[in-house]
C-alpha cells in the first residue's frame, strides 16, 4: 500500500484545553498510531500512515454493513454526526474514492486541532462543520445522503436528544430512499438503552439490524451495540456475517424478528429527552 502523504511534523502527546472541556492525545502503545480522549472517554484512534486501520470494532462493522449495500465506484454523500478525528470518514474516503463527507463536531477547538493534528482529507472530500448535529440534520435538503452515521458522545452516552423518534426521523428525511443510518450506541450490561433505541430505529424504519459481539447481546459487559436503519431490505448476506464473525472481536448479526425480538424497549422521544 502506497504511504498517505503528511505533513512531516508530527502531534504532540498532552492534555488539550477544548470548547467542551479536555481532549488527551497519546501515542497507542497497543495498536501503534494515536488514542484520542475526550473528557475521559476513548474517542477516535487514528493510524496515520494508514486509513484503512480502524482499531475501534463498532466502527469495523459499521465500515462492512456499507461495503455491503456500496460499490467503490459509488459516489457516496455520508454525514457523520460526531466528528472527533474522522476515523471512519478517512476510511471511506480511501474505500470510495468519489465520495463526499460532512463531520459534524459540536466543538470548535477539538475541529481545529484534528485538523491541525491529522492529515484528514480536504473540501470538498471531507468537511467538518462545527455546530450541534441534530440542528444541522434540521438545515439539509431532504433526500442528499445516502448514509448517514451516528457516533456523537457526551461522556459515555449519546445526547438524549439525538436519540428521540423525533430526530430519528429528521434522519430519515435527510436520507435518500432506502439510504443506511448507523448508530453507535453504547450501553451497559441491562441493555434497558440499546434496547429503547432499537425501538425508537423501527419506529422510524422498516428495517432494523444490530450488531455486537455475543457477551454484548447477553449482557454480560459494557460496550457497543450498532443499530442498522433502512426502508431497504436489511437481510445480513453469508459474506457480511463471515465478515463480523472473522473479526478479531467477533460480532453477531440480529435482523428480521430477532431485531424486532430485542428492541422491546419503549420508544424514546422529544417529551423524555426534555425531562432526562
């Protein structure tokens, strides 16, 4: 594989003052390359001189459920709700050559110093646009991306109101017909969270898929669940689940009525984020 071309100095290791308090950059003395923290919580891990590294697995398997659905030649619009390093938005751009991103990062300083720190594609590749995500969702078009990723943080939870049936189907507006929405939710060993979200997705969706590894699904440990929206068909090919189940964290695949089996939580929306 061809080197990405960066600027030859490199970041410096420290404690960063930022809009929403501190980000900490540290060399990764595990998978090499640099571990993004942000007010304590792991962020983003950026390999620089390779893209197609992504150390953190909810961020493989969102990467295969799109390689799934797209082609490299596709021209893909994604917009990313969560910016942090642009982990996944510097691996698209590698996979789909032609594609256009937009990262939404609700810190100004933490944006800057990315940028400053990382050689992530340019405009009109990749821009990052500083403001709160669900009231930038609001301002696009209807029908302009065709995915659209969720992995906004505060602490180690989504903000409640980009979790409402409300704003779910803000997203779908900005969807194209049978586009991918992709939600990184993070929960804990009850599950009572995933499980409202999975519910809030198929209220918007037709189709709903989850990805995690077994001990998530069972409640045996704090993690990551991927929740999958589409009025497409959401039906997990032989490849994608060789895929998830080859990983060095191997991940389990729910669709259909197994999906629908798990997201018996209630529905979230505007009136309960209100009074979290």
């Amino acid at each position: 594989m061809t080197p990405v071309a960066r600027s030859s100095a490199e970041p410096s290791p420290g404690r960063y003052d930022i809009d929403t308090g501190v980000a900490e950059l540290a060399r990764d003395p595990f998978a090499g390359g640099w571990l993004l923290t942000v007010n304590g919580a792991h962020s983003s891990h950026i390999d620089p001189d390779d893209p197609t590294v992504l150390d953190f697995e909810y961020l493989r398997q969102m990467a295969a459920v799109i390689a799934e659905r797209h082609d490299r030649s596709d021209r893909l619009r994604v917009l990313h709700l969560g910016g942090a390093a642009c982990a996944l938005a510097r691996y698209l751009d590698h996979e789909y050559p032609d594609a256009r991103q937009v990262a939404v990062e609700i810190d100004a300083e933490l944006a800057r110093l990315v940028r400053e720190w990382f050689d992530l594609p340019r405009a009109p590749r990749l821009r990052i646009r500083v403001g709160d995500a669900r009231e930038v969702v609001t301002s696009l078009q209807p029908g302009t991306r065709e995915v659209v990723v969720r992995d906004a943080f505060s602490g180690d939870r989504t903000p409640a109101h980009l979790t409402t049936r409300e704003f779910t189907a803000a997203v779908k507006e900005v969807l194209v017909p049978g586009g991918l929405y992709l939600a990184n939710c993070g929960d804990g060993r009850d599950l009572a969270g995933a499980r409202a979200e999975a519910a809030t997705v198929a209220s918007v969706f037709e189709n709903l898929m989850l990805i995690a590894d077994a001990a998530m699904f069972k409640g045996r440990r704090t993690g990551n669940i991927v929740i999958v929206g589409s009025d497409a068909p959401l039906e997990p090919s032989s490849h994608l689940v060789r895929t998830l189940l080859s990983d060095p964290l191997p991940a389990q695949v729910l669709a259909g009525a197994k999906a629908r089996d798990f997201a018996r939580g209630p529905e979230l929306t505007d009136s309960d984020s209100a009074a979290r």
